[in-house]
C-alpha cells in the first residue's frame, strides 16, 4: 500500500530557505535541482517507507524517526501508520554540527 508524504510546516521552510540560499549564491537552476533531487528523493518513501536509516540523535523519542540522504542533505521523517502517511520533518545540511542545530531549533 502506497503511502502520503507529507511535509511538515518546519520541513517545507527548511526547504524553502536551501532553495532560496541556492538561488542567491549558484542561481535559480541549481537551486531547482537540488529541491527537486531532495523531494523526488523522497518520494522512494511512499512505497518503501523503512528505507532510511534511524536516526541515532533522536532514538530516545516516542516516533521512529528515520532519515534519507540526498547529496549533503539529510532528510529526516518518520512512519505515522496511523495516518497512512510519511511525515518528513526536517531537511538540513550534513556539513552542520547536528548538535548545533539541535540547540538552535
């Protein structure tokens, strides 16, 4: 059974600002690929939702949190069964400190 993806409001702002970084510093082109390379990405979720790794930095949490990788980007989600979807909550830069940006969101 095919799954919904869905983004949460956190995960599309991080998305928009990759977009928006890439727009200004590489161009519209190369920020387009890159969002659209993250997202079709994670389209392989809806109907093989446990391919991604889980997370080690958010083991302790009550969701299984999973996450992608797309070029330096990480996609981080979780399984909700009991909406039928894939939640996709955030998207960062893997060249970051992860304990950095913890503390920061």
């Amino acid at each position: 059974m095919e799954l919904n993806l869905f983004w949460t409001d956190f995960s599309q702002k991080e998305l928009e600002k990759i977009y928006e970084y890439y727009r200004e510093n590489a161009g519209v082109r190369v920020a387009k690929n890159l969002v659209n390379g993250i997202y079709n990405e994670t389209l392989k979720l809806k109907n093989q939702p446990r391919i991604g790794q889980e997370e080690e930095f958010l083991e302790n949490r009550k969701q299984e949190f999973r996450y992608l990788v797309y070029k330096n980007y990480k996609v981080i989600y979780w399984i909700n069964e009991k909406e039928n979807r894939i939640e996709i909550n955030d998207v960062f830069d893997t060249r970051q400190n992860p304990a950095k940006i913890k503390r920061t969101k």
